[in-house]
C-alpha cells in the first residue's frame, strides 16, 4: 500500500481580490462555501487567508475564529483546517506568534523566514514550537528555495524545531511574474525534500503538472486561485473547485488514491518513506 495522495485549496491567499477572479472568496461565507465546493473535489484541507473590511490581508484572531466556525458549519470535519501567519510585510513574528497563540487552530503554517529570520529570536520559535507540540497543532514550515532545507536540519539539531520528518510546503514561484520553474522543483527534489512529509504548491499556469509531479515523487499538493487561476488546458478556472477536480485528474496515473482529511491526520508527521508500512499494518 502507498500514502494517498492530500489535496489542500489554498482560494484566496493575501493578496489577489474579485479583480482577478469574481469567485475568489473574500468573506467568511464566500470561505465555506469554496471549503464545500473544494471537499466535494477531492480536497483534504482548507487552507486560508482572511481579509478585513478593506479587503486587506489580516491576522485578526477574531475574522479567523469566524471564518473557521463558518467552514465547520459546511464541511464538519471532513477538511483539515488550515490558518496562515503570512506577514505580508505587514506582521511581525511577534505578532504572529500571538495569532496562533490566540486561535489554538488545528493547524497553521509558517513561513520559516518570517518566523525566524537570519539573526532572528531563537527562543522565540522554540517555545513556539513546543507550545504547538504540546497542544497536536499540526503546524507545516513553508520554504520558498531548497537551501531552506539545509536550515532546517541545522535548527532541528539545535533544538530550535522538532526532530524531523517536519511538515513542509515547498513553494515553486514568486507573486510576480515568475511562475514555478522546472528547476526550482528538481532542486527541492535532489536537496532531500522527501524525508520530509512534503507539500507542493507552485505559481502559475503550470501548477497541475507539477501538482502531479509532485504525486508521483511521493509529495502532497496545495492548489488553487492563492498560486494560480488557470485549469491545465489554459482555460480560465470556474472556480477553485475546478482546479482541485482536474488536480484528482492529473494526480489519477500515480495510484496513490486521494487521501481523506482523516488520512492527511495520521500520516502529518509520518515520513513518507514509512506510510505504507504503518498503512499495511492497520489494513
């Protein structure tokens, strides 16, 4: 047996509005109801952004508390739920450490050189970091060049971050207008990203054939209007469901299965390399 394969939607993210896209959800029900759409495509996990009545990106504990309660009203438990600590330039680690102080979520993810930043407070993501242990916060270190990895090691080794397998997103691209490059792929790949248990997401047209990439090498996907708007024949997506539905397509070949909520759960901390062992022991 091998690990499914975990779909999380990432619809909004920080920074694209209805400009771009008249489906991107800006507010707590718009969230929910892509959550709803996203489940029924194939999505694990929700991963989400919120926006104050500007429209702006924020951390605000009390928008995440409402737009987490309106994605359980729809989905239950059915998606893992998933908030962001992206500072945007905007939040500093402090100020993001309180966030997820203030929410406890069940999961979070955090960019590491915004958490800890060359030079940055140690202490601080330590303690972070066993306060999230301590609560079972599945919590997931975004990465945006595969020397990042190297940086784990070292901070692990000091006791900065759990040992490993971590949880990591892998991010191809940039918000300009750089999409995701073979190269940058094929350097987290050789740099050892699947000791990790790995997440891909990836700027950009091309984001489903790397999503698929990403399946056969064993890896995790995250997609949707945050990285991308288009669906892999160049046509406009309809909406982020649309974009996880031809996810499932392109993933198919692989024969890992789509992986349930439940599924990305267990298999959080798990190093890839040992899934099927622990999946044909509790067959």
């Amino acid at each position: 047996m091998t690990h499914p394969f975990a779909i999380a939607v990432a619809p909004n993210g920080a920074r694209r509005t209805k400009a771009d896209h008249p489906r991107l959800p800006m507010t707590a029900d718009e969230i929910a109801r892509d959550a709803a759409e996203a489940l029924a495509a194939g999505a694990a996990m929700i991963h989400l952004h919120v926006r104050d009545s500007n429209g702006a990106h924020t951390l605000d504990a009390a928008l995440y508390r409402e737009a987490v309660a309106a994605v359980r009203k729809a989905v239950g438990n059915d998606l893992v739920v998933q908030v962001t600590t992206e500072a945007v330039g905007r939040y500093t680690p402090d100020e993001q450490v309180a966030v997820i102080d203030a929410l406890q979520p069940e999961s979070v993810s955090i960019a590491l050189r915004e958490i800890l930043p060359e030079n940055g407070d140690e202490r601080l993501a330590t303690s972070l970091f066993e306060r999230m242990e301590k609560a079972g916060t599945l919590h997931q270190i975004i990465i945006y060049e595969a020397a990042e990895l190297a940086r784990l090691d070292a901070l692990a080794g000091r006791g900065v971050l759990p040992d490993g397998p971590l949880a990591v997103l892998a991010v191809l691209g940039r918000y300009t207008e750089q999409g995701a490059t073979d190269g940058e792929l094929a350097a987290f790949l050789s740099n050892g990203i699947d000791r990790h248990q790995w997440m891909l997401c990836a700027f950009g047209p091309r984001e489903t054939e790397f999503m698929a990439r990403a399946a056969r090498a064993g890896g995790h996907a995250r997609v949707g209007f945050e990285n991308n708007l288009w669906l892999p024949d160049g046509s406009l997506a309809s909406d982020n469901a649309a974009i996880v539905a031809a996810t499932v397509a392109k993933a198919g070949d692989c024969d890992r299965g789509v992986a349930k909520a439940a599924d990305l759960r267990r298999l959080w901390r798990v190093p890839a390399s040992a899934v099927s062992e622990i999946s044909a022991a509790s067959g």
